[in-house]
C-alpha cells in the first residue's frame, strides 16, 4: 500500500503527513523517524475509520515544505497541493461525518478520565506558552481552536458548549454559505493560507494529537486504567 506523504520540516524536525488519510500524522526528530512510525499510524487511522489494511506500508513523499514554525511542538501551517482543489459534496459529506466522529470520540475519551485535574506528567513550557498537561486543559485546548479555525476561512463560529456541539454549530453556519464547496485560498492569519478540505483536515489531526497525549497521561496518572478505543491506538 503506498501512501503519498506531505513532508513539512524545520532543519532535521519533521512532520509527515498521510496525504489521503486526512489527519494521519507523524512526528520525529528526522525523515528516517518521522517514517518508521509511519506504518503503526497508517493501521490505527484506518482502523478508526472502518477502512482494512493488509498490506506492507511504503510512503512516497509528494510534496515538502520547509517550515519556519517549531515543528518539533507539532505547529504547522502546511497547505497541501491537494487542498487547492474544490471538494466534491460526497467527499466533503465523508469528510465532515469524520470530523464530527473525531469530536464525538475526543469528548468520549475525556469523559473516561476519573480526575480531570490530576496529570502526572509535569508542566512543559514551550514558545507557545504551557502545553495542556491535565485532561481537563487537553479538552479546552482541542475545542477551542474551533472558531479560530472556522474563522479561517470566514465562517463565524464559536466554542460555546462541548467539542461535538460547537462543531456541529459552524459546519452549520459553513453551509449556508452558497459557495462554501468552491475551490477557494483565503488569507488567514499570520500570513497562512486556508482552504476548506485544510480545516477539516486540521481538526482530525488536532484531535489525533491531543488525543494521543491524554491515552499517554491517562496511562501514566492512573495505572491499570481502561480507556474506550475510540481512535484505534489499542486502549
């Protein structure tokens, strides 16, 4: 099975992107590593999403941006070639069921954890400020970048509610936009370019992501815990 991949770095730093498989994702300090994760990511995404995967996994790189972002604290402003093109409405209705799914999952994830204000995993401070260590600052983080990334492409949304709600409400307001599936750039902020299938894209991987840190913190603060597999890493 060949996988097109988005190679985005800064130096050796690498973000590696599944180019078909929205929100597939690996991170590593080198190419080389960045792909030897590839295979296990590939496996977990698919199983999430009911597709079967039997064969060998081989990543082909078609595209690559050189960053200037700190890619080692999984920051990105990527904008796949692909990304470009207008959105078919079967595939953008595929894709918004998964995104929906995806914050069904993360809230159901959270509302496992026992103690949502207990981590043991320290305080990590980067450029960007504190990074979420406890259940509760994960879940807030993840669901507030919904009206920023709604906002990117002009759509006035909010983070009122649960993950799946706010959600729900700006694909709402997305779709009574007449030309929301036309194949439109826009100018967000900080200079970075959006298209639709991006924010889509965008939240699954932000999802992934902080998803992947609460199984990790959840394992350690709470030994012997049993987690919903509910994004296919194997809880």
């Amino acid at each position: 099975m060949l996988i097109p991949c988005i190679y985005e770095h800064n130096g050796n730093d690498t973000l590696l992107w599944a180019e078909q498989l929205p929100g597939s994702f690996t991170r590593g300090k080198s190419l080389d590593e960045a792909k030897s994760k590839m295979d296990v990511e590939i496996r977990s995404f698919c199983k999430w999403a009911g597709k079967t995967v039997t064969e060998p996994i081989e990543t082909a790189i078609v595209q690559e941006k050189e960053s200037t972002l700190q890619i080692r604290d999984a920051d990105s402003d990527v904008l796949f070639d692909s990304e470009k093109e207008a959105p078919d409405e079967d595939a953008y209705r595929r894709l918004k069921a998964l995104t929906l799914r995806s914050a069904t999952d993360f809230y159901t994830l959270y509302q496992s954890i026992p103690d949502k204000n207990k981590s043991a995993f320290p305080t990590r401070t980067t450029f960007y400020g504190n990074v979420p260590h406890t259940a509760k600052e994960m879940y807030e983080h993840t669901k507030n970048v919904n009206e920023y990334y709604f906002a990117e492409i002009e759509v006035d949304a909010d983070n009122e509610g649960t993950i799946v709600e706010c959600r729900q409400r700006g694909f709402k307001k997305l779709e009574l936009k007449n030309d929301y599936l036309r194949a439109q750039v826009f100018e967000g902020s900080y200079g970075e370019d959006w298209t639709l299938p991006k924010v889509l894209r965008r939240f699954l991987w932000h999802d992934r992501i902080h998803a992947k840190a609460m199984v990790r913190m959840a394992r350690a603060t709470f030994p012997g815990i049993e987690l919903p597999d509910v994004f296919g890493f194997g809880c």
